[in-house]
C-alpha cells in the first residue's frame, strides 16, 4: 500500500525523479493558471458579469475579507500569497473525485514546502512592515527571557502546519483505500465526501494560520485609547 | 523469539496503541472547545462568524495531535526503518 504518490516514479535520470506528486502538482498549476487567465481575459465592470467572473470575484472578495477579519489592516497586500495557498491546497484537495488524481498534498514533500514558503513569508512580511530592528525587537517580547521560546515556537508551528496538513490529506486517502479492498460500494463514496469536507477546512485552516501568524508578526505594539466619538480603539 | 519476531511484534503492538492512546484525549479536548462554543453561540448569535472561525482554527490545532500519532503509526506500519534494516540484514545472512 502506498504511502504517498512520491513514490510512483514515471521518469528518473540519476538524483532527479519525476514522480506523481510533481505531475499532478503540474496538472494543478496548469489548471489554476490556465483558469484564471481564461476567465480574467474579458472582464466586465457592469452589473451584468459572466458566471465565472462571478464566481472569481465571489472568491477573492471572501478571502480577503477573513484576512481583513484576522486583523490585517491591508488585505489587498497579503492577498497573493494567502490566496495562492488557500487555492492551491483547495483545488488539489477538490480534484480527489477525479478518478487517478491523488492530491500531490497527501506528500509530505509538498506540505513542506508549503510550510517552508510560509516560514520564509512571515519574517518578509514583519520586516517590511516593521523594519528589521523592531522585527527583531518583537522576539525579545515580552521580556528577555522569552527569545529562545519565542524561536522554538517558530520552528514548531511550521513544522505542526506541514504535518497537520500531511497527516489529513494522507489519511483521507489511505481510508478509502483500506476501505475499497473491504466493502467496496458504500463506505468507500461516503469516505471521500468526508475526505471532501476535511480537505477544504484543512486549505482554509492552512491559510488562516498564515494569516494569524502574519499578523502576529507585524502587529504594531501602539498604545490605544479608546475614542469617545466613534467608541473604536485608535493610537493615541 | 528471534530478532525479527520482536521487532514485528513491539511495531504492531505499539502502532496499535499510539493511534488508540492518541485519539482519546484530542476527542475529549474538541468535545470540550465545541461546548464552550456552542455555549457562546446561544449568549451571542451576533459573533457566530468570528465564534465559528476561532472554533474551527481551534479545533485544528487540537486535531494536530491526534494526527501527530497517526503519523507515526503509519510509519511504524509502511515505512519501518528498524523493520527494514533487520528485513535487509536477514537477506543479506540468508544469502550468504
């Protein structure tokens, strides 16, 4: 039984090895890529749109009103990234009904991967938010004493985003799997509409992680009153 | 019982027991971070989209545990290094 789709190889010359996941992460990029653009080619600013149009603008409008929600003030900003992580692991989990797809993030490779993108985006996003003295400044937070805990609680979470995400996108498919050799007419279509709904809470978790991590990471510490006109908090 | 044997044994064993050790206290913690959100949800049905997002990430970070030992139940059952290694080193004798 297999594992992960890393390890069904088509191609392998030396060290490089063309293997499932890398295909079907082709396939997904194609797919995205080839789909926006197709649909953005002729967009309309009137009341009257295309349907797929509205479907984009459904979706980007949404996302970028959870990352307004988790407290990033400029959506607009973290929009690519956030959104491009959310696409991506919702699409490739939404493909497992096509017969043979197995989602390339049911590999440990690609979750990583992920995972390391959002390691990497979260120091970016706090230096050009809050230059890199008071980035830096934010580890020491609340005393001294917190710098190496405040290091370790980086690397954990980055390391829990790849293996939360691994461990449900594997799961999933290794239960259909196990159950197909059991009792191959119901159980097995039951589990992957459950497969279904755990992949898109997994994409949503994943980039609403992102997203809470970025904003912990250029949150401004300003003192706040509170403002007796509009009754909101604003920097004094 | 030989080396191989124990090996096999102490790996299905605990494969076993991880992912049934490991699965209780996750339940019990979502069971409880559900409750407490269901509670919140009937005092203030205005905040349900920000209740039901904390609850969701949440729910996802106590999941992370349970799925921590199902990781490594897989492993001791597909990808068993001790299982190899003794698997390739009985080879390697019987082939001698």
């Amino acid at each position: 039984m297999r594992l992960s789709p890393d390890e069904l190889i088509f191609w392998q010359a030396g060290f490089f090895k063309l293997n499932a996941t890398i295909m079907f992460t082709w396939a997904l990029m194609l797919a995205l890529a080839l789909g926006s653009m197709l649909i953005t080619r002729g967009l309309s600013k009137e009341l009257t749109r295309s349907r797929w149009q509205n479907l984009l603008e459904i979706v980007v409008t949404a996302m970028a009103k959870q990352i307004e929600d988790i407290g990033l003030p400029n959506p607009r900003r973290y929009l690519p990234f956030l959104g491009t992580l959310f696409l991506f692991v919702a699409l490739s989990s939404l493909s497992s009904v096509i017969p043979g797809f197995e989602p390339p993030t049911g590999s440990l490779s690609t979750t990583a991967a992920l995972a390391l993108c959002v390691f990497v985006a979260v120091p970016l996003f706090g230096v050009a938010e809050l230059g890199l003295g008071g980035y830096l400044k934010s580890y020491i937070e609340p005393t001294f004493i917190m710098l190496p805990f405040n290091i370790i609680s980086e690397v954990s979470r980055t390391l829990a985003l790849a293996v939360r995400l691994f461990g449900n996108m594997m799961s999933g498919a290794m239960i259909v799997a196990i159950l197909v050799s059991i009792t191959p007419f119901l159980f097995p279509i039951v589990m992957t509409a459950l497969g279904l709904l755990t992949g898109m809470v997994q994409a949503y978790i994943f980039s609403i992680l992102a997203a809470v991590y970025i904003a912990a990471a250029t949150h401004r510490n300003v003192p706040r009153k509170i403002d007796p006109s509009s009754s909101r908090l604003v920097a004094t | 019982m030989d080396y191989l044997g124990l090996i096999a044994v102490v790996s299905i064993v605990m494969a076993g027991l991880t992912t049934g050790f490991g699965t209780m206290a996750p339940a019990l913690a979502e069971g409880r971070a559900v409750a407490a959100a269901l509670t919140s949800l009937a005092q203030q049905p205005d905040a349900s989209a920000t209740i039901t997002r904390t609850l969701f990430v949440g729910l996802a970070m106590i999941e992370s545990t349970a799925i921590y030992c199902f990781v490594v139940t897989m492993i001791l059952i597909f990808a068993n290094p001790f299982w190899n290694f003794a698997i390739a080193a009985a080879a390697k004798a019987a082939g001698q």
